[in-house]
C-alpha cells in the first residue's frame, strides 16, 4: 500500500512513523512534512494543502492507495472529498462532517438532536447584547470564537473584565463569540476510529492545553498528553462510546453527512457525567504521540479499513501494556510569535517527534515554529513513562525553548478525581 500523509506536525510524525512500521506499507510520502518526517517518507511539493484539487493530483501523480489528512484545516475545507472524488481511498471526514469541529454551532446542533451532553451555550454576534450574555452565565466564564482557532481563541477566567475583553476582541475582528457555561471535572481525549457506522475507540488520554505548569498562562495547541488514564474507570471508552459518540454518529448519518475518519471526543467528566467540550474531527494532538506509543496494531490497513467502510471486519486492536506520556517543547515567545531559525541539539534521537523543523542544507535541524517538537516516553507505569520522556527532553537543547516540567503528575500521584454526583 502507498500511503501519502498531508500535514507536518508532530501529530503526522507519529502517524508516518506508525505507519512504517506496517508491513502492509510500500512507500510512504507527506506533504509538506517536517525535518524528522522527511526521515521516514519521502517529501512531495504541494504549493497548498488546503487546496482540494492540488492534493487529489499529487495523490493520483505519485498513485497513492491512501491519502491520510491529519489537520483540520484542510478536512474543513474539503480536501477529503477531493481526493475521493479523485477515486482515491482518503482517512479524513467530508467537509459536511468535519463542521462538527469547523462550526461550533454545527455540532451543539448536532448534539442537542442527538441528546448528548454537553455546555449550554449562546452566540453573541452584537457587542451591545455581551454584557447581558455574560451576566447570564456568571464565573467561570467561558469565551470562545466561534470557528477555528488552533485551541487558542478560548478564554477561561473568573474575571468578568477579562471574559470581556476578550468577547471584544473577537468581536471587533468580525468573530462571533459563544459564551459557555463552565464545566468542572477532569478532561479527557477520546480518539474513535468511525467509518460511518462501526465506531472503535482507541485509548483515552488527557492533555496539557496551558502554557504553564499547574494549568497557567494562555491556552495553546497543547503542551503534553499520557495515555491511558490511569484514575478513569476501566469501561471509560466503552461509557463514551455508547452515550456520546454513537449517538453524535447517528445523527450525522441520519442527516446524511456520515462521518468518516476520526472523530475527537474533548469531554470534562463532570458530577454530571461525561459532558462534551468539543469535538475535533481528526487526531489531537499531542494526545496522538502518546496513544499511537502503545498501538500494536498495523496502523496503515486500521486507516484504509475506515476509508473503505470495512471497519466492522478489522481485527480487534492490540495496545502494549503500560503508559506513555509526551511533552512538547515549544519556541520561545509561544503560543503568541515564536522565535524561529536557531539550532536544535539532540533532535534527531529516538522517541524525539518534529514539529516546527526544517533542516538547513549542512544537515543541521533548525526551529521553524511554535511547537518545534514531542518527546515521547514510554514505561510500565505513568511514573516510568513520564520519567522516560523527561530523560529524553533533558538532552535536547534549544535557545529560549520552554516545556511543562507537569506532564502526567498529578494522576500519577493519584490526585484525579472525577466528581460525583
Ligand atoms: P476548545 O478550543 O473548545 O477545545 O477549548 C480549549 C480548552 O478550554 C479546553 O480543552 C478546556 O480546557 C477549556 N474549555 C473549553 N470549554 C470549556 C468549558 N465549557 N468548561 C470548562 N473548560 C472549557
Ligand atoms: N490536543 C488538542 C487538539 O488537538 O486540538
């Protein structure tokens, strides 16, 4: 099988890497890819990986089996169904389905008709009607632009100035806001293989979405990820799958928009129950570096099983025992300006994942964006796995490079709990 992989972050490092480790797998190209990719598959031009058209004549010219699109952006604009078209079997949703995670509105929609829990929430579009929004959710509040924004357009905050503020900025930018009721309880990534209608979850996984360590500072793409939750109930995806996912999956087929890819369940398990904060309709990341440590299951035909409908008919998935747990180390200046172009050491070791990489024609390896890389670690134990992706970090230098020293700890000092009811 040959298997081409659109995107370039650490995510799709993974999933390259995965996927060269399946014997099923012939050749493996990415576009735009990144320094540590292009280790592993074979670099291909693409002017625009968001341009539909362009992707499906790259796929076609280099005769790929499968397509695998691994960030949002190009799936909300409906790469997926270019390449389809083009005859091609694709991983990624049709853009009708990946609104669920392009248009927030899409997909409370879409959980109100499928009785889902999830945050009462209401779009704000007018400035004069923000404070009266705001005074009808109270603290936490939960400001939100209402589309993409790369895991950066949320503020949470028990000051009603900055919920404010921030509103306003949106708004001023020509955003429509969604204010959010605020929902308490331990966060948890639940990554599901779909293909329309059979629907298997992968493990869960927890991620790091503040810059600073104990959860300070701006939200970002992600800082750190461990998978399984070790404090979640053993039946905790089973749960998940039977009272959302399922449900939300129905719904998009009923509509006629069947989801087909990876659908990203982001839930805070609240004395409530497992209520949804979002869906992504693609892999996370960092949360992928860490789960896709643990899967020994041939990752190239699971894709091609979901891009071909005959999900139902693939075997069981197999993980190793243990944890795995990745930290990113970010640019200085992240998530606002990164600083950009100096020298990585040490990036080219073993569980090392690039993300804003380039390398420069001497062979050495320079920072090109904001997250520049995962580590990923791996043991017996949380403990152990995160001890392992620590040691590997320490040995990796980049001027001003900053990382969470916080990845994983608290639930490995057993200090999760989920809240009852
Ligand atoms: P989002 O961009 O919707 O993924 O939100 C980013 C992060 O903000 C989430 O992972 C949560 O940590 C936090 N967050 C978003 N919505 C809520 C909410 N309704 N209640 C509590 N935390 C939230
Ligand atoms: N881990 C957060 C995301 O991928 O959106």
């Amino acid at each position: 099988m040959r298997v081409l992989v659109i995107g370039g972050g650490a995510r799709e490092h993974a999933l390259v890497l995965a996927m060269s480790q399946d014997p099923a797998v012939t050749a493996l190209a990415c576009a735009p890819g990144n320094a540590g990719i292009h280790s592993l598959a074979e670099p291909l031009g693409l002017p625009d990986p968001n341009d539909g058209e362009q992707v499906a004549a790259l796929a076609r010219r280099w005769q790929a089996d499968l397509v695998v699109i691994g960030p949002e952006v190009p799936l909300v604009a409906g790469v997926a169904d270019a390449v389809r078209a083009a005859g091609i079997a694709c991983f990624g949703p049709s853009e009708a389905a990946a609104a669920i995670e392009g248009s927030k509105a899409f997909a409370k929609d879409v959980m109100a008709a499928a009785g889902v829990l999830t945050a009462r929430a209401e779009v704000v579009d007018n400035p004069g009607r923000l404070d009266a929004a705001l005074a009808r959710f109270g603290p936490m509040y939960v400001v939100k632009d209402d589309g993409l924004a790369a895991g950066k357009g949320v503020v949470v905050s028990p000051s009603c100035e900055e919920a404010r503020a921030h509103a306003m900025t949106l708004l001023d930018a020509g955003h429509p806001v969604l204010l959010e009721e605020y929902l308490d309880g331990p966060e948890v990534s639940l990554f599901c293989l779909v293909d329309g209608q059979t629907v298997r979850p992968l493990l869960p996984a927890q991620d790091f979405k503040r810059v600073g360590d104990e959860d300070t500072g701006p939200n970002t793409g992600g800082m750190g990820a461990y998978a399984p939750l070790p404090w979640a109930a053993p039946d905790l995806a089973e749960q998940i799958v039977a009272d959302v996912v399922a449900p939300v999956c129905a719904e998009l087929d009923r509509r006629g928009t069947p989801f087909s890819g990876l659908l990203y369940a982001g839930l805070a398990l609240t004395s409530a129950g497992a209520a949804v904060v979002e869906f992504n309709c693609r892999f996370g990341d960092p949360e992928t570096q860490a789960v896709l440590a643990l899967l020994r299951s041939p990752l190239a035909g699971l894709l091609h099983a979901v891009a071909t409908g005959a999900l139902a008919s693939a075997p069981e998935l197999e993980w190793a025992p243990g944890s795995a747990v990745t930290v990113v180390l970010a640019a200085e200046g992240y998530p606002g300006t990164p600083r950009v172009g100096d020298v990585i050491v040490g990036a080219e070791a073993d569980g090392v994942l690039h993300a804003g990489t380039r390398r420069r024609d001497d062979g050495a390896v320079l920072s090109s964006g904001g997250r520049v890389l995962s580590v990923v670690g791996t043991g017996g134990d949380l403990a152990a796995a995160r001890a392992d992706a620590y040691e590997r970090m320490a040995k990796i230098k980049l001027p001003g490079g900053h990382f969470r020293s916080d990845i994983g700890l608290r639930a490995a000092d057993g200090k999760v709990t989920v809240p009852t009811g």
